[in-house]
C-alpha cells in the first residue's frame, strides 16, 4: 500500500517508504477516510494493534475518551496493561469481527485511557530490551538442550510480562525453562507455541517475487497447500522453487487455483492419445490460457500439432465411434507466428565523426634550450645544422697516469 492509497488519516509518517508493503504490518484499509467525514460510532468496539501489527485485539472503547485511529491507548490486561495503537474503529470493526469469527460478548477487556508520554517511553524500552531478551532465551534453550526453536519475544507495554514465541515438532515440557526464563529476565514468562507459517509472519521477509512476504502484510488466515495445485497449473515440481521462507510451500499457489479448475473443466478427460490414419497422436504438453493441446506422433516425434479443445473433443468422439480419421494436420490450429520484436541489422548504418587529436603546445623554454644545443656547435664550424649531427667528445689518453711523489714532473 502506497501513499498515494493510504488509509491511516494523518499519515504514517514513513515518508514513502511503505511502498511496496504497508506502512503498519496486517494493515486494514479504511475505505471512508477520503470522504472526510467522522466516524458514526455503531459500536464502541475498537480494534488495537502491537508491535507494528504483530499481534491484535478488540477492545471497548468508553466514548469520553475521544480516541480514534491512529492514536497510542493503554488497554487492560490480566496483569498490567499493555500500550497499542487503534487501528480500526466504527462500522469496519464489525466486519473484522464476522471475518474473526468473534462475537461482541466476547470482548470483555476496554481502553484504559489515552498513552501519554509516560507510557510510550515504557513502550519504547521495552521494544529495546526484546533483542537481549531473544538472544538470551535462545542461548538458555540451547544450554539445556531443547528441541526448539525460539523464534521471538514480546514484552508488554508496561515491561512486566514477556510472550516467547517458539516452534518445536514435539511436545515440550518446559516448566524447568520457563523458571529459567523469569531468573534472566526477570519478568513473568508466557510460551506460546507457533507453526513455520506464523513464525515467517512475525518475523517479516522478502520473498521470491520481490515483495513482501503475504503473511506479514496482509494473509491472516492459512489453508492448506499441496503439491497438486502446482500440477493444476503446470508448474515444476521443485521442492525448492516451490517452498517459502517458511519451509513449506508457498501460500501463493492457492490464489489462481480455483481459475485454473474452472479452465480446466472445459479440457477433455482421458485425451493422452488420439488414433488417426497417419499414426497414433501423443499429447505433449496443455497451453491452459489459449485453450490448445498439443500432439505429436510416436513415429514421428519432430511434428508438433497445436489442436483447439473442440476438435479434440470431435476426434475422441470419432475414436469411441471406431472411426479414424486421416491425420492431425487438418484439425490443428494455425499457430501466429508473427514476431513481436523486428530486429534489424544496423551495422554500418550509423557513422561516428572521426575523433580530432589535439596537438599538444610545446613550452617556449623547453624549445629555446633545443635550439641552443643544437646550433651552438655549427655556428662557431660555420657548417649547416643537420638533425643527427652530435657534439664530439674529446678522447683521454690511455697511457696517462697520475703523478707520484717522487716524480719531478719529467718524463724518461
């Protein structure tokens, strides 16, 4: 959910960062907040929302409070109280009701009153000291070695009760654990037990598609999956290409099942082979989306016939009846094989300018120091200056050698 269609009324305050999920996690639309006008107040019910949409509950809200969504209240708990956000209120809780399947009489817990600074600092250290606490209930349930894993810690508004969220195969005692937990601590332990699905929900991620998962923004109620949805629509099956964050198959793979039942419903039953006179047919493969069914035959498998549904249903009716007829090629659809993409050959046909060197500016010292050197020697020979001509080195005697002390100066 964007900004651009965002329901919170005075805004979230992410600056635009909830594009590709929602600026609050489980977040409901508010379907009347552009129309500018106040909520009617049906019911008292309000719905408040924890940690960011982690967890969720309905409360009633006495009208002298004057909250509304969007603002932080502290609601009653059996031991303390706990500090949230209101995220619905009006006529759209009593649609989540019937979507929750919770009656009215149910809520029996209410609004405190509205969080005021004090209790938001509570909150706020209490979502600080959640990191420690997870590592180290992680750590004790490793030390006492504990077949499970503890996938997240939530402490309550007011810091005195914390809920660890774990996921185990097996039944676990933990009551020697939970004693364990309440030393380090030092707050009251409740442990609820959670599946893989709920896990990937609390704890957030990206999946596959590049976006967020479904189980953390929006997907609330989990159905079952299995592998035939993947066969219905034609997918591989990869166990890993098929599988979430979770481990289990992805949620995702029930969303067009049931379009692809109904397509399905108008492809024939037990259409594998079609008997001609040319040969027996082999189906390949099934393009759901264009309605064909593609054939080939067993001698001659290089061919590949493109057939519509209704001719299909006409040849196996033409097979019950014992008739065969002459070949696949009349019944088969002419495929467009217009290509979307036209490429052309352009080499040659763009010419780039010849690139211009500049040439580079010698300095005018650097220039006088070559025209000294070179003309000095001519000019006192007299002789014409060529390029190659070098000065001549005077050639030392072999034979000299330095004087002793004892010479005089004489040669013998």
């Amino acid at each position: 959910m964007g900004c651009t269609s965002c329901g919170t009324p005075q805004g979230c305050g992410s600056k635009g960062n909830c594009g590709t999920g929602s600026c609050n996690k489980m977040s409901s639309f508010d379907w009347l907040s552009h129309l500018g006008v106040d909520d009617a107040f049906t019911t008292d019910i309000v719905e408040v929302s924890f940690k960011d949409g982690a967890s969720k509950g309905f409360y009633h809200a006495p009208p002298n409070l004057g909250v509304y969504t969007g603002d932080y209240v502290a609601v009653e708990t059996s031991n303390g109280y706990n500090v949230g956000c209101i995220s619905l209120s009006g006529e759209l809780v009593l649609l989540q009701l019937k979507k929750k399947n919770v009656k009215e009489a149910k809520v029996t817990e209410s609004v405190l009153r509205k969080a005021n600074d004090r209790d938001l600092e509570k909150m706020h250290e209490a979502r600080r000291n959640e990191i420690q606490a997870l590592t180290t209930a992680r750590a004790i349930a490793r030390t006492n070695h504990m077949a499970m894993k503890v996938s997240d810690v939530e402490f309550q508004g007011d810091g005195r009760k914390a809920t660890i969220y774990y996921t185990a195969d097996n039944r676990i005692d933990f009551r020697q654990l939970v004693r364990q937990f309440s030393h380090q601590l030092r707050v009251k332990i409740e442990m609820r037990q959670i599946g893989p699905r709920q896990e990937s929900g609390r704890l957030g991620g990206i999946g596959s598609c590049g976006r967020e998962l479904c189980c953390s923004t929006w997907l609330s109620d989990f159905q079952s999956v299995n592998t035939a949805a993947a066969r219905y629509q034609n997918i591989a099956i990869n166990q890993s290409k098929l599988s979430g964050q979770c481990g289990r198959l992805k949620c995702c793979l029930n969303y067009e099942l049931n379009t692809y039942m109904e397509a399905l419903e108008a492809f024939p039953d037990k259409a594998d082979k079609l008997r001609t006179e040319a040969g027996t047919g082999q189906l390949v493969k099934t393009d759901i989306f264009k309605g064909l069914m593609y054939y080939t035959y067993r001698e001659n498998r290089g061919l590949l016939f493109p057939l519509p549904v209704d001719k299909v249903h006409e040849i196996l009716a033409l097979n019950r009846e014992g008739k065969k007829p002459a070949d696949l090629q009349s019944f088969q659809q002419a495929v467009d094989t217009r290509d979307d993409f036209v490429y052309e050959d352009v080499t040659g046909a763009v010419e780039l300018p010849a690139e211009k060197r500049k040439r580079g500016t010698r300095s005018k010292k650097s220039g006088n120091r070559r025209k000294k050197a070179s003309g000095t020697p001519k000019a006192q020979g007299g002789g014409t200056h060529e390029p190659n001509d070098k000065p001549r080195r005077k050639k030392r005697s072999r034979n000299r050698r330095k004087p002793r002390p004892g010479d005089n100066g004489k040669k013998e």
